[in-house]
C-alpha cells in the first residue's frame, strides 16, 4: 500500500499541472475568439453569399471556442460557499486523502482533455472559415 504522504506531494503536482493546462487552454480560446471578433467586422465587403457561409463559420468557430470558456462548477470547493467554518476544515481534510486527491486529479485531467478537443475542433474549423474568407475576398475584388 502507499504511504499518503509520499503520494501526496507528487498527486498535487499534477493536480497544479492539470490546472495549467485547463488555464491554457481557456487562454488559447480567448484569443482566438478575440480575433473571430475582429474578422467579422469586414463581413460587409463580402457578397451576400459569401458573407453567410463566413457568418455561418465563425459563429460556429466561436460556439465551439466558447464551450472551451464554460466553466466547470464540479468539485468540493462549490459546497464552501454556504458552510460554515467546522465544515469547512471537515471538507478540507477529507479533500487531502489521497483518494480524494485522485479523484481531483482525474477530473481535472478530464476537462482538460475535452477542453483541448474543443479548441483543435474550433481551430479547425476557424482555419476552414478562414480559407473561404480569403477566397470569397479574393473573388469579389477579381470581379
């Protein structure tokens, strides 16, 4: 059997690690959010056609990106809002068992796993949206 405290300390460094990635990848969004919004603003120039396949496109690009920023409310942590300080110190040791632990980790390690999935999905389909807004550009200033 494992010794708790030789368990823990590499448990909560993953823990830290898997909490990185999940800030990563709700940054990654942001940002590629931030530039669908500016690339929609010269959906104007584009003829009626073009204009809604792009529209159809980013906003699909953007769901997809904001499903990234939805936040995950699971966890212990959402049960301290109402309790009162005995409880808090109870959830607190229970939530340092290194089964407890584990079950964080996992967690964790599962939303930042969907959450990357959701953005190599909404890159993809950023970068789809984009190579027929250059070719719809492109056509509209030939003719």
């Amino acid at each position: 059997m494992n010794d708790p405290t030789r368990t823990a300390t590499p448990v909560h460094r993953r823990i830290a690690e898997a909490t990185a990635n999940i800030r990563a990848a709700d940054q990654k969004a942001a940002l590629v959010l931030a530039g669908l919004g500016l690339a929609s603003a010269g959906l104007g120039s584009l003829p009626a056609a073009a204009a809604v396949l792009v529209g159809v496109g980013l906003i699909a690009s953007a769901a997809l990106l904001g499903l990234v920023l939805l936040p995950r409310t699971q966890g212990t942590w959402t049960a301290l809002a109402d309790a009162d300080p005995a409880l808090v110190l109870d959830l607190v040791d229970l939530a340092e068992r290194p089964d407890a632990l584990a079950a964080e980790l996992t967690d964790l390690t599962r939303i930042a796993v969907r959450k990357y999935a959701l953005v190599r999905i909404g890159l993809l389909a950023t970068a789809a949206t984009v190579a027929v807004y250059a070719a719809a550009a492109l056509a509209s200033t030939i003719h």
